[in-house]
C-alpha cells in the first residue's frame, strides 16, 4: 500500500532528497515496475496529467536507476515513499536536550571552491504531537512558529500500523523560538491543546541535513568571512543575477555565482561588474563568474517587456519606480521627448499610454533594441526613434517637432514633456534649449502648453540644491535655477544622489535670441520683457 505521496520540486542536482528528516535516493520506474517493486523507498513520476491517470509516463528512461551523479530534469514529480513513515523521524540522542543553531558545519568557512558534499550536517529541531485534524487550524494560527528549511515539510506522518499514535503528526518547529521544552508561552499551549497539539511532547529530533537543504543566505553566511559582513544585495534581469561584490569577496566570486545558480532557478547567468559606469553609453564592464555565457535577456518592468544585450546597453532594474513616476504625468494624447531613450523604459509605456513619443539614443545597440521593444510591445506606430547625439536630437529633431507642434496647434490642450536620463551629464544638455525657438517668435501665444522638462543629475555637494541650482543656471539661466523643482530619486552610492530637476520651459528660454555680443556673456533671460516683447509682436 502506497503510505504517502509528496510532491518536491526537484532541481538539476537531486538524485536523493530528505524528507521528514530521512535521506532517499530516487529511482526512475515505469508505471509497471512501481506496481511491481514493493521494496522500493521511494521513486519518481511525472506528475500525473489528469486526475483519471494515476501514473503518467516517466520524464527519464523508464529502467534508469538514478545515480549520484545523474542530473534529474528540472520538473514538479511526485515521490512516492513505500516505507513505514514511523521510522522517518528519529529522535535526538539523550545528551541533546536544547537547540538553537542550526546551519551548515563550521568547517565550510572560507570554502573557495564549490564542495557540495561538505554541507552534510546533522541537526536538532524541536517538535510536538498534533493530531492530524487539527494542522489546518493550527498553521492558521502558529504558522511563523513552524521549521523552515528548504525540502524538509514541518508535519511528518507517524504510522498508521500503531494504533495508539493514529492519525498524529509530528510538528517540526522553530529551534530559535521554541529551543526547549519550557519556551511555549502559557497563551501558546492553550491554544495548541485546544487545535489538538500537546506542547508537552516537545522534544528534539535528528534531521540530516545537506546542500540542497540549505537556502543561499545560510550558504553564504556559513561560508564567506564573518568581516566581509556577507554578500548583500544583487540585480536580477530576465535569466542573468548581476553582483558588484567587494575586494573581500572577489576570492569567493565562482562560488557565490555557482550558489545563486544551484538555489535559484531562473538564474542561468551569474555576472560580476568589474568597473564603474563611466563609459558614454553608461553599460557595465562585466566578467561572468558562473554558468552560461550568455547577455540576451528579457527583464520586465511596469507591464512592459525590454529585450536587450546586457552587456551592450544600460539597464537598471532600480529605476522601475522613477520611469512609472513620470509614465504617471503623461496623459493620452500628450508629447514626449525622450532624449537619452535607453532601450526604451520611458519610451514603451508612454506609447501604450497612446502619447506620441519621439525618442533617441546615441548607443546604435540601444537604439536597435529600442526599435526591437517597441515591436515586442506593439507600440511601434506610436514611438519614432533616433540614434543622434542628445543636444543635436533636441536642436534638429526635437525643434522641427516643435514647430509643427505649435504651429499647426491641433493639441492645444494635451502637454509636451522632455525626459532626459542621463544623470552624469545631463544637466549640461540644457543650453540647447536656449532660443529653441527664436526663429519662430510669433509662434507660442498665451494659452501655449509650454514644455515640462524632467533632467536627472547626481549631486554629491552637502547642499545638493545649491549645487544644482548653481548647475542650472550656468547651462540654461539663473531664472530658472531659482524656480526648478528637485526631487530625490535614489541613492547610487556613499554620498552620492541621484535627483530629478523638474521645471517648465518658459517663453524666454525658448525664444533666447543669443549671446550678448558686446561682453560675450549670455544674455540672462528677463521674462517680462520678453513677454511683452513677443505679446507686442503677435499685436502688430
Ligand atoms: C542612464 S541611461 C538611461 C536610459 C533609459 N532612459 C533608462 O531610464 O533606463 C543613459 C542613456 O543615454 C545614452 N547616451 C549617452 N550619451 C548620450 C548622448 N550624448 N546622446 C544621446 N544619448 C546618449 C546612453 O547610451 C544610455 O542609453
């Protein structure tokens, strides 16, 4: 009689999986041989299709006896365990009688090399009867005191074949909460005896652990130098986990990348960053540290899907909230500018969004898989694309633009946004739209929908507004620094700020009419003059 079926995930490395803190080796059977081997521990199906169907065909050769070496299909199966379940779970040696700590052995720290073998450990871990009626209600209500570790279920079957523990579970639980017998609050057991659980069954038990019972934050924690303080935090996009880890850390690299690999299953690339951005079109130096070689991924963001060759162009999955912030502002029917275009997070959404969008990268990889975004995105008829330098895009494509915009004033309600992320140099991309249209200068009347500009900077001054302003003024004009919105966007780094700089182009600005020819300084803008200037002019 079949005692239990258990569905694990099994990963590419799992021949023999722990459960209910007993060690099986999986064995490949056909559907005939599983009727026919009553001594089999424990073998592998593939889930059944339907409900009809008890056994579907194996995913593997039906006669292969699965060695230790044999790298299973990465698939949902079944396991399916002959044995008396009684014999799962066994208890602690008498000396052990409190437990706290449990992670990989000691011995594994400062490992360089990946030895999966090394993590076999065994462990303590608390538990407590509970009748099998009452686990429903008692994971409602105790569920964060429950054990945790990958492919170890906390509730284990004890027999059947004895009548005086029918139909009891095992409830494996926390060892840091509940490390010894006295640990349940009185509020905790009353409730436990009321679900059918007795806290006065408390005791340890053995559990084997091994690698594949270790999650990655205990491998790493276990393994690199307690001073490096661990490896923190990394970047996924699509298949590719990208890290840019500390001098400390750079010994452990094939390690750390192999783990991420073995514990993660959508990770196939692991790459760590080996300079700073400061290259024009802002993409990492990366060298691989595991698994394949391999850059063209798919991220997603904000609904949308972005196919890129991430060695080649810029991608930051950290900036998801900014690019739906100013997605946000953008209403159908509006215009926008996307001067440092990228591969398209401004550019796709505000065309699903039905604005119209011209949008521009000088990086000829970024701007061909912008144009490959935008098909995949089925926003082609609302985006245009160029691959030109930011200032000439404004001045020649942009400008043009314009022109037609204002002239013919189809739009006069809808708004006219230019999004300029390029944090390092943006800023100085604003004097081209000094006099933008001072060739025009009847052509903005008085309910004209000047443009909005969104430029991101980085700051690093202790008054970072001052030091923006002051940057504002000199590219563009002192007018304006003083009226500009900053808002904080992120932090990229010790002391350094990523912000955005939000201001609307005013009617002097854009109809500037040049450098003061005596003194050779600019002109600063004097709005009122020029208002009246221009109104005196649409008068005559
Ligand atoms: C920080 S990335 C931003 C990309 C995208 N907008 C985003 O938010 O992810 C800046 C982009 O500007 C492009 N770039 C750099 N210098 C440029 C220039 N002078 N003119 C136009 N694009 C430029 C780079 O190729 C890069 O794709």
């Amino acid at each position: 009689m079949l005692r239990n079926i258990l569905r694990i995930s099994v990963d590419k490395y799992t021949s023999t999986v722990v459960l209910g803190g007993r060690q099986f080796t999986l064995k490949c059977l056909s559907q005939t041989e599983v009727l026919e081997k009553k001594n089999t521990e424990a073998f592998v199906v593939r889930q059944p299709s339907s409900r009809s169907k008890a056994f579907s065909r194996p995913a593997f050769p039906a006669t292969h006896a699965v060695s230790s070496s044999f790298k299973l299909p990465q698939l949902l199966v079944n396991v399916i365990l002959r044995i008396p379940m009684m014999s799962s779970l066994i208890t602690a040696p008498k000396g052990i009688t409190s437990t706290r700590d449990i992670s990989p052995p000691k011995s594994v720290r400062g490992m360089v090399t990946l030895d999966r073998e090394k993590f076999k450990q065994k462990v303590y871990v608390p538990g407590i009867l509970v009748s099998a009626q009452g686990i429903r209600d008692i994971v409602r209500h105790f569920n964060s005191h429950l054990l945790r570790l990958t492919k170890v279920q906390p509730f284990v079957d004890l027999s059947d074949d004895d009548p005086n523990v029918k139909k009891s579970r095992v409830m494996l639980l926390d060892p840091q909460q509940h490390p010894t017998k006295d640990s349940f609050t009185e509020e905790e057991s009353d409730m436990l005896k009321s679900k059918g659980a007795d806290p006065d069954t408390w005791q340890l038990y053995e559990l084997d652990m091994e690698y594949e019972n270790w999650n990655g934050e205990d491998i790493f924690k276990a393994v690199l130098p307690i001073e490096s303080e661990g490896f923190s935090s990394y970047t996924v996009i699509g298949h590719i986990a990208h890290l840019n880890l500390k001098d400390a850390l750079l010994d452990y690299k094939h390690l750390i990348g192999q783990v991420l690999i073995d514990k993660f299953k959508t990770i196939k690339t692991v790459v760590n960053k080996t300079n700073t951005i400061d290259n024009t079109f802002r993409n990492f130096q990366m060298e691989v540290i595991a698994g394949e070689d391999n850059f063209i991924t798919t991220a997603k963001e904000n609904g949308c899907q972005y196919k890129m060759d991430f060695s080649k162009v810029y991608w930051n999955s950290r900036l998801g909230t900014e690019h739906e912030r100013i997605v946000k502002l953008l209403k159908p029917g509006d215009k926008l500018y996307d001067v440092f275009a990228g591969i398209g997070p401004f550019a796709v959404p505000a065309g699903k969004k039905k604005c119209t969008v011209l949008a521009n990268d000088l990086n000829p990889e970024s701007h061909k898989w912008l144009q490959e975004n935008l098909k995949l995105n089925k926003v082609g008829g609302q985006v245009q694309t160029y691959n030109l330098d930011g200032r000439e895009f404004i001045r020649t494509v942009a400008k043009a633009d314009l022109v037609s915009w204002y002239r013919e004033d189809k739009y006069p309600l809808q708004s006219v946004h230019f999004v300029m992320n390029l944090p390092a140099m943006a800023l100085e991309f604003l004097d081209s739209f000094k006099g933008l249209l001072s060739g025009h200068p009847t052509i903005l009347h008085e309910n004209s929908v000047l443009p909005m500009v969104y430029c991101y900077c980085f700051s690093n001054a202790s008054d970072h507004l001052e030091d923006i302003r002051e940057r504002v003024a000199t590219y563009l004009s002192k007018e304006v620094a003083q009226k500009v919105q900053i808002r904080f966007v992120r932090n990229v780094a010790p002391k350094k700020d990523m912000y955005c700089v939000i201001f609307q182009l005013d009617k002097c600005v854009l109809l500037w009419e040049g450098e003061n020819e005596e003194t050779g300084n600019s002109e600063e803008c004097e709005p009122e003059r020029k208002k009246s200037k221009h109104e005196d002019t649409v008068a005559h």
